[in-house]
C-alpha cells in the first residue's frame, strides 16, 4: 500500500539521488547479475530506512513448518478467482487486460502447483482499502485482488483491469507508476515471494524510487510486462504477457 509521509524532498531532490547511485553502480558494478534484486536500504525510497532487515536472517527448521499449505487444492481455489471483473452487479470501469505467464525455474523449466496472488489500485489509482485515502473514485464493480494456481506447465492467467498511477507520500509530488502486485507461494509458507509488475512505457519509470531500487537495468525491465496482441480478446480485452523466474541469474526482483 501507500507508504507514510516522508521526507519534504522535491522530485528533482530524488531524481538527482537516484541519479547518483546509479553512477556510482555503473562505476563499481561486479559481475553481471549480482544487483537484480532491489537495495534494501536505498535513500531515495525514504522509508526503506525504516523496514529493512538490520539483523541476520533466521533460518527456519522445515521439520517445524507446514509443508503443505491448506489453500492450495484445486477444491479451494476456484476458476472464478482469477477474475477480478467478475461477482459484482456491474461492469468495472477502465481497460479490460489479459494478464498471462509462465512461473519458471533457473533452467527455464516450468514450476507447476504455485499460488499465485495478485492485488492492485483500479483505474483511478486507488486500493479498495480502509487505508487508501486517495481522492480517486472507488469502483463499486471493482475488488482489486485474485488468485490462480499455475497449471501443468507453469501458466497463470488473470482477466482484470489496467490500474492507474497513484501519488504516495514519499516525497512531495510524488507518483507510482501504474503496477501489479503478485505474490508466488510455493510448498511451504516461508517460501512466499512478493514483487511487482509493471506497463510498458510508462513516463514514471525515472521518476519511481521503488522501480529504481533495482540498480540493474536490464533487471528492472524483467519487471515490465510486454504487449502481446495474440493474448487479446477481439473488442473486449487487451493483453500483456509476464513471466517470474524463480532463481538465478535472470531472477525476478522480490521484495523481503
């Protein structure tokens, strides 16, 4: 969700920090992949101070943890859920998008059985949220969230609509660029993954502290979908096609 009020920063303040950090990646960068995941503690993105692990990771003994997670059986996640259009009186406003992909392995294999959840802002730029007080309209056709097990071969699918960019408080004036927030569960609770995707083209990119923590470039543009017009339903839905690498060098950015 939005993040608390930060710091009185104008956005040329932010943009000549992002500015600096990438120079200062660009001249001591190591090997190719090392920062495909964001920093955790990145000036720009005020409140990252604040959340980020300052202590060692613990490691979780998995004779002590659920292997099986009770929501992951067919029986419980129905088809419908992937539809976040649908089980409301009317038709939700804003453009309609397929989102489809894979969830892959290192070697590009496909990982079959995850839960996938995804949530987001409507087309106005707004969270269906107590805690979202955005001065954009909530659409009463519109929940904002879903969920999907990927199948056989490692697909998703969800039809919803394209959401808006919204402002957040990190620093003054500041907007998200339009995004998708998914969360891949595997086996075990403590294997969750959560990450963000993003639209092509979007004029906000340079601008965004979040999508900028992720101080490799080519790594930030395995976050953006791409337009994918063999996805699209004739006069109803356009389509955009992601996939989430799980491991390696071609991972997908997570956020801790």
């Amino acid at each position: 969700m939005k993040a608390a009020p930060g710091s009185f920063a104008s956005q040329g303040d932010i943009a000549a920090e992002i500015a600096a950090i990438a120079a200062e990646y660009q001249r001591t960068r190591g090997p190719v992949g090392q920062d495909v995941q964001p920093r955790l503690d990145y000036p720009p993105y005020r409140s990252s101070a604040l959340r980020h692990p300052k202590h060692p990771l613990v490691s979780v003994d998995p004779e002590e943890v659920e292997r099986c997670a009770p929501c992951f059986g067919h029986r419980d996640v129905d088809p419908l859920d992937a539809d976040l259009t649908a089980g409301h009186p009317g038709e939700p406003i804003g453009e309609r998008i397929i989102l489809a992909g894979r969830v892959l392995d290192e070697s590009g294999r496909p990982v079959a059985g995850q839960l996938i959840e995804i949530w987001q802002a409507n087309a106005g730029g707004r969270y269906r949220h107590h805690l979202d007080q955005h001065p954009a309209p909530l659409d009463p056709n519109f929940r904002g969230a879903g969920r999907c097990l990927t199948g056989p071969d490692g697909t998703y699918r969800f039809l919803t609509i394209k959401p808006g960019p919204y402002p957040w408080r990190n620093h003054r004036n500041a907007w998200r660029p339009a995004h998708i927030h998914f969360s891949v569960f595997g086996t075990a609770f403590t294997q969750r993954l959560v990450t963000q995707m993003y639209f092509p083209g979007d004029p906000l990119f340079d601008l965004d502290p979040i999508f900028q923590s992720v101080v490799d470039r080519a790594a930030r543009e395995r976050l953006i979908a791409r337009y994918e017009h063999d996805l699209t339903e004739p006069e109803y839905a356009t389509g955009y096609r992601w996939d989430i690498v799980l491991s390696g060098a071609r991972r997908t950015w997570t956020e801790l």
